[in-house]
C-alpha cells in the first residue's frame, strides 16, 4: 500500500524530464551554408575574417575576402541564423568590440551567397551584405543590383527603366543591348523632388555568366558610386 504514493512520485519527477529530452532532440540542426565574400574597398577588412553562428554550438570559420568573384568557397555552419563577423575566432562579446565587422540574418533555406562587406564610414557602421548566389534567384546572363545609396535608384538601360529600392537587391535578367552587345546605362537620383542623372556607362552583355552591381555613395555623400563585379562561378 506505501508503494503507490512513491511510484505517483516517481511518475511526476521523470515526465519534465521526458519533455525536456523531447524539447531539445528536435532543435534545429547546424546546416551548411556555400559562402562567398566580396569587400567593396580595397585592403578592408583590415584584419582576417572570423564567421561566428548566434547558437555557440559551431566553430567559428574564418572566411577570405576578395575584391573580385571566383570559384572559391568556405563552407559555413549555421544553426541559430544570425551570423557576427569578427577579427578573431573567439565569440565576440558585446560591448568589447564584438561583431565589429558586421551581423547578417541568413535566411532559412539559404544554400549558397556571397557576403558583401561594406567598409564603416562617418557615421555609419561596418555592414555586411547577404547575395543570394542560387542561379533559380541569380540566373545566368542577368544582373543583379544591390543598391546602397540610401534611396531609390533608377536605372535606363537602352532607354528601358528598371526602379532599383534602397537597400534591396534587384535582378534585370538579360539586360537590353545595342550595339557591341552592350548597354547604355544611365543611372538617376531622386533631388528636390526630381530625377536627376548621377552616372553613365556602357555596361557589357553577362552572356552565359553573370555580374553584380553595387550601388553606393562617395565618402561626400553626394556622388553615387557603381562597380559591376562578374561572377565566373555560376552555381
């Protein structure tokens, strides 16, 4: 008869355990991640590269970066999605210059991308950039624009507009060309409530490969800025 209100005991002590072990056998596994790293300035970052996963649970991976696009790349494992870039492979701390080089979110179902590093100006911090690389998000023969210039950018192509957002990623899959199998570019700001011309370029046809364009202002401010990196590797 003293039996029974032990086993109760028992019953009640082991169950939060049962959930617990049920809780944490179906957290979300480390998934690997095809990355590539482009900087926008030559010589930063200054320092090597270290990825760190928000879960603590990966080692940190130490990245390369280049001011150009090839084949080459480090396989990142993420887990709790937030990804910090520091200049060391200990986890940064916050608040003792931990993630100096930027944070991105890599997003759920994301292969393979190309982080942008963008060099900290007045004002502004370091930023990091995440390029969606999947040909299906990237295709062969079109360009992509990310635009950093803090405003809308608009962009004619052999007379053809395409409205680029700020801060947002835009593909123009097989760009019009006119002779030379190439595209006069135009690129326009809106000032004072007008579009206003702030570059020109002839822009060559990707072909069977690809080309990011990168949208972003001078150290004034007031100059935007484009260079097109061509992406040998189409995955």
């Amino acid at each position: 008869m003293k039996t029974l209100p032990m086993l109760s005991r028992a019953i009640r002590v082991t169950l939060p355990a049962l959930v617990f072990a049920s809780f944490t056998m179906v957290s979300e596994a480390a998934r690997p991640v095809e990355v590539r790293c482009l900087s926008l300035a030559s010589g930063y970052p200054e320092t090597a590269v270290f990825a760190h996963d928000s879960s603590g649970k990966t080692d940190a991976c130490e990245l390369q970066v280049k001011t150009f696009l090839n084949h080459k790349s480090e396989t990142l494992q993420v887990e709790g999605g937030e990804v910090t870039f520091s200049g060391s492979a200990e986890t940064p701390k916050e608040g003792q210059g931990g993630g100096a080089l930027g944070k991105v979110i890599v997003p759920d179902g994301l292969q393979s991308c190309v982080f942008v590093f963008e060099a900290p100006s007045e004002g502004k911090p370091a930023r990091v950039h995440v390029v969606d690389d999947a040909v299906a998000r990237f295709p062969k023969g079109s360009l992509k624009v990310l635009n950093l210039t803090g405003a809308v950018l608009r962009l004619k192509l052999e007379g053809k507009v395409f409205d680029c957002p700020a801060d947002k990623q835009t593909v123009i899959e097989d760009p019009p060309v006119g002779e030379r199998n190439a595209s006069a570019m135009q690129a326009f700001c809106k000032r004072n409530g007008q579009w206003v011309q702030v570059a020109t370029s002839n822009w060559s046809h990707p072909g069977k490969k690809r080309v990011l364009q990168v949208a972003t202002l001078d150290r004034s401010g007031r100059r935007v800025m484009m260079k097109g990196y061509r992406d040998i590797s189409v995955r």
